[in-house]
C-alpha cells in the first residue's frame, strides 16, 4: 500500500496525524492494536510501529480497485514461484470481481476490512508493498 499511496499521492505528504486510537469509517469502529494510538505518524513509523488505523485511512483513500491495481502490479495474488507442493494463487479484490463472482456492488467500508487481512506466507512480499 505504500508504494500506492505514495504514487498516486492519495496522502498529501508522508504524515497523518493518528491521535486517536479508535476511528469509524463507514459506520464501523476500527481500532488500532495500541490504546493510546500512535501521535503523528508518517509511513516509516506507521511500518514499524504496524499502525493499524494509517493503514486503514489510506486503503480508504486508495480504495479497492487502486489497491488492486498495484497490488497486482507488484506481484501479489500470484504463486511465488517458490517449490511448494500446494501453493495456490492468492485473491487481490477489485470491485469488478465482487460483481462477477457474488452478483453485487463492492462497499467502500469493505476495503478496509480487507486491508487488514494478512496472509502468512505472502508477509514478506505484502508487506514490501505496505
């Protein structure tokens, strides 16, 4: 997601002043793992100290078709190429598939819950693209 936020700008700058611990996108509450939230964090800190609530701020600005768009650019949702026996291809969301496969419109408030899902085995590759 950084490389996203980063080239297309969805932050004006590198910095979000993360007060709060808990904010409400889309009628949802979403809380940040730290209780007392982070202060202003910019995208290094938001990294290392794993800021759940910037990263959720920029998967809403980016929304769900520019996360695909570079998620897939990156690599993600493929095999790794790695020698595993029953690797299979990872799923990148876009507002084209959810209407495809489930016949209905993607929710904004839906990109943010995807955001913070993770896969174990993709963290290394994920998490160069955050």
């Amino acid at each position: 997601m950084a490389t996203a936020m980063l080239e297309s700008k969805a932050l004006p700058g590198t910095s979000l002043p993360i007060v709060l611990a808990t904010l409400i996108f889309y009628g949802r509450i979403f809380h940040c793992w730290r209780p007392a939230g982070h202060g202003i964090v910019d995208l290094h800190k938001a990294i290392v100290d794993s800021c759940d609530v910037f990263f959720y701020t920029i998967g809403q600005r980016l929304g769900i078709d520019r996360i695909h768009e570079y998620a897939t650019g990156l690599g993600l949702g493929r095999r790794t190429g790695i020698d595993l026996p029953s690797e299979e291809a990872g799923l990148i969301p876009s507002e084209e598939w959810v209407q495809r496969v489930y016949h209905h419109k993607w929710y904004a408030g839906e990109t943010i819950s995807w955001r913070s899902a993770r896969a174990p085995l993709r963290s290394p590759r994920y998490n160069s693209c955050e």
